[in-house]
C-alpha cells in the first residue's frame, strides 16, 4: 500500500527553485509517497527541469499549470485560486509549497477576509525563504510595508510554515500564531572529494593562480560590476583571478564583453557561464581561494555562503544582515562595508594575500553540519511523519538550529544580531 498522496507546488521554475523540489521529492519517495508536481505547463522545456527534474520522472505525476508571474500581492491571490483549484483536482493528502513570498501573504489575507485559521483542504507546508521585516528599514514608506508584511507572515495559514532565514524565524517565533515555525537549512549537497587542481581541471579553468570567486546566479543585485571595477585597481600577481561559475543575466555579459573584454583575454577574468549541476558547483567552490557574497542590501539566507563553508573557503561578504552576522558569529570569514568602494577594494586585496589564514573552527563545523541536504529532507519530512505516523528511517536523524546556535551562545538565550 503506498503512503499519503503529496502535492509539490512550484509555479516558477527559475534559479534555484527546482533544486528544492527536486529534494524534497527525493524526500517523500524515499518515505513512501505518492508525488504530483504542479509546475508550469511549460516547465519541461527548460534548463533548469533537465538538470533537476528529467531523471526523476518515474517517480512523479506532472501536473501543468499556468506560467509564474511576477511577485506581488495580486499575484499571490491568483496563485491561490490556482492552488485551491490544483488541490481540488490532485485529491492530494498532504501540499508543499517550495516557495512562498507573495503566496503566503495572499493566502493570510484571504483567510482574513473569509474568517478562516487555515487555508482550505488538505494540510500544507510552505516554504518562507525570506522576511524584510526582519531587516532595518531604510524609509517610513519601508516600514509601512515591512510591518503589514510582519503582520500577515504571522498569520501565515499553512500548518507548516518553514523559515529558511532564521533572523525571520527570531522575529516571529515569540508570537502567538496557529502555524508552526520551523527553521529549515540550506540544501548543501555532499562536495566531490578532489583537489583544487583537479576541480579547476574539470570546470576548464586555469590551474595556476589565486581565485577569488562569485558562484551562482550572476545577478545584477550580487556586486559584480563593483568587484570587477576593484579588481581593475589593484596591483596584484598575473595569476591571480577572478572566477564567476553561474548563468549570468544579460546585463552582466554584456557588461563584461564590453568594459572588461581584455581581462578576458589575458584570462584575468575566468567565467563559467551556463546553469552548472550541482557537481559543478561543488566543483567552483573548491576550485576557489575565497568566495565572494558582496550584494548591497541582501535579505534572507545565501546558498553560495553556505557552500563555501562546507568547502573550507574563506569568506568575503557584506557585513549586511544575516550574511554579515554569520559570517562573523560563526567564523566563516570577512565582512566589508559593501557600499564603500575603498573599503571593498581594499578587502578583495587583503582575501587575495591572505588566502591560506583559515583555521578550523567549531562554530563553523556546527553550521555546516546543520546546512546539508540530508538535513534539509530530514526537516522536510519530519511532520508528515510525525502526523501520519510514517517511519523515517535514516531520514528521522536531524540537527536543529538550536544545536547550530550552541556553538555561538551556549545558553542560547540571546540574539547579538548588531
């Protein structure tokens, strides 16, 4: 007899969405399940499907749906007639949703309007990946919004509601509310076990030399062009490199192609421009002297920052946010004032000459042991087995952010997050 049937609900299949529902499909097949995925109609046709989703279609029913639009409360409200319809026409036992910004403040609104605790149907866990309202406000027309946003994130209608920032988790987990929050960890595959030279041999970049690196999306949002514009200023070794693994948005190739052509060709500047598998990510991490998360104003958690310290690769990031204060709480690094250009500058020089000063530490082993996909599942599935009374197996093992923070704070009583 097959276990509950569970609906995956991820209407845009962009960046790293469907690295998660890959996952957590992973995660309920392993436990028994019956899985439908609801994806856009199109979704098959793309990239990012091939490399997540193509080998696991014996395990899955696909259900199409209309294309994602973008990100807004009026979007959020459709998506939630198309959930409601997608659940009526799935029969399913159990929803995920893998992502759910807008939705899930649409959906709280909705329950408002129409006097309901919950959302109707079968029990659901969404998947929050970030909260403004957990961050400094930089306007009074800010704060308006990041307090209605607070507000209707605390009515969160899913009986699940899975918090990947923890600074959100802290900003909301001392409410009375009728969900439950959850931190959730990145999922931060197993690396390759190989050398610096062999995983720059398998990615086709120069062997010799210092890499400071930008891995991931290439976005606008994440400093490139800033780092670049540094990197053009410093007096540094022949050698040394910038390295970008990633499919990069046409605004930064055509940036590069045309105000940094010539590091180009004299190799100064090495891209990998394409959606890389997971195995060539893990490759761009440990092909890498320092990882580079330097976005101005980032909001939420960094896979990329994750990452890196599974590899054992000092940091340089923003001291902004959840990023900043990781990467100082737990050891991971340095943090730069990203918005002054000299600051910035001067810090890409200094991870370029002091490469090699990164000794172990147990705060950072605790974070990392806490960010893996093993966890990740393990969290995912952790109530589906607690209320449908499910054997989890290996998948019944899991590190709580709890642990993680003892590393830090041994009471765990206080949050320095200033």
């Amino acid at each position: 007899m097959s276990g509950p049937h569970c609906l995956i609900f991820e209407r845009d299949v962009t960046g790293h969405r469907l690295h998660h529902v890959r996952h957590l499909t992973e995660a309920l097949v392993e436990i028994g399940c019956e899985v439908t995925l609801a994806l856009q109609e199109d979704a098959r046709e793309s990239e990012e499907y091939g490399v997540h989703l193509k080998a696991l279609e014996p395990h899955f029913k696909f259900q199409p749906g209309p294309r994602a639009r973008p990100s807004s409360l009026k979007t959020g409200w459709l998506f939630g007639n198309d959930l409601m319809e997608t659940m009526r026409s799935t029969k399913a036992d159990r929803v995920y949703i893998t992502c759910t910004e807008y939705l899930t403040q649409a959906a709280a609104l909705r329950c408002l309007v129409t006097g309901r605790k919950h959302f109707p149907g079968s029990p659901i866990e969404g998947h929050l990946n970030r909260g403004n309202y957990a961050y400094p406000y930089e306007s009074l027309r800010d704060m308006v919004r990041f307090e209605v946003a607070r507000r209707l994130a605390l009515r969160s209608p899913w009986q699940i509601t899975h918090l990947l920032d923890p600074w959100v988790w802290d900003e909301l987990k001392n409410h009375r509310v009728q969900t439950e929050f959850r931190v959730i960890p990145e999922p931060v595959e197993p690396l390759p076990v190989m050398s610096r030279e062999e995983a720059r041999r398998t990615l086709g970049v120069p062997l010799n030399g210092r890499y400071v690196s930008m891995i991931g999306g290439l976005q606008p949002n994440k400093g490139i062009g800033q780092m670049l514009q540094a990197f053009t200023q410093l007096k540094l070794q022949p050698e040394d490199r910038i390295l970008l693994v990633g499919k990069m948005a046409k605004p930064i190739r055509e940036m590069i192609e045309g105000s940094y052509s010539q590091l180009l060709k004299d190799k100064r500047l090495v891209c990998v421009d394409r959606y890389v598998t997971d195995f060539e990510l893990g490759c761009g991490f440990l092909a890498s002297d320092v990882v580079t998360v330097i976005h101005e104003r980032l909001i939420g958690s960094s896979g990329t920052l994750v990452r890196a310290a599974h590899a054992d690769r000092p940091l340089l990031t923003t001291n902004y946010g959840w990023a900043g204060w990781s990467t100082e709480r737990f050891d991971l690094g340095k943090t730069v004032n990203v918005v002054n250009f000299e600051a910035l500058t001067n810090a890409i020089e200094d991870s370029f000459k002091n490469t090699a000063a990164f000794p172990p530490s147990e705060k950072r082993r605790r974070f990392s042991q806490f960010h893996t996909l093993a966890n990740q599942k393990a969290h995912w599935v952790a109530c589906i087995g607690r209320d449908c009374g499910i054997p989890l197996g290996k998948l019944a093992d899991r590190v709580s952010w709890d642990w993680a923070m003892e590393g830090i704070d041994p009471a765990h009583d206080v949050w320095k997050r200033n």
